[in-house]
C-alpha cells in the first residue's frame, strides 16, 4: 500500500502519508487492531502534531523575520541601504 514506507522504528517516513486508511493498514502489519478508542486517540494526537508542527513553523518565520528586521536598522544606521 502507498504511504506505508516506515524506518527502522516503524514510523513514517514522509508524515504526508498519513491519513485513517494508512492507519488501519500500518496497524494490520502490526497485528494491532484499532478500536474507537484507539481511533479517537491517535486522531487526536495526529492534530496535536500538526499544530505544533505549524506553531514551530510561524516561529520560525517570526524569528527571521526579527533578524531581518535588525539587519535591516543596522544598514540604515549605517547609510549603506543606498
């Protein structure tokens, strides 16, 4: 099945991949089976990833933005944006 290449510990290689039918098929190979509960948990924790995934991103992009920021006082104090 598409989207169930996984490393060494089992995992995802490309996080991408995942979505319920990939879920229920990874547990397959493993011998697990997935109940409601189960289902609700890992459904949980997915979003849990994917918001800490995008919080860490807009972090990022405000930290360089920051820096941007500073170079771009920095060559104005210095008159070198002409």
């Amino acid at each position: 099945m598409k989207g169930c290449d996984r490393d060494g510990d089992g995992f995802l290689l490309n996080k991408s991949d995942w979505s319920e039918e990939v879920m229920y098929e990874m547990a397959k190979m493993d011998g697990i089976e997935i109940t409601d509960e189960i289902k609700s948990i890992l459904i949980k924790q997915e979003k849990c990833i994917v918001q800490q995934a995008q919080y860490h991103q807009l972090e990022y992009l405000q930290k360089n933005l920051v820096w941007i920021e500073r170079q771009v006082n920095c060559m104005k104090f210095l008159n070198l944006d002409q």
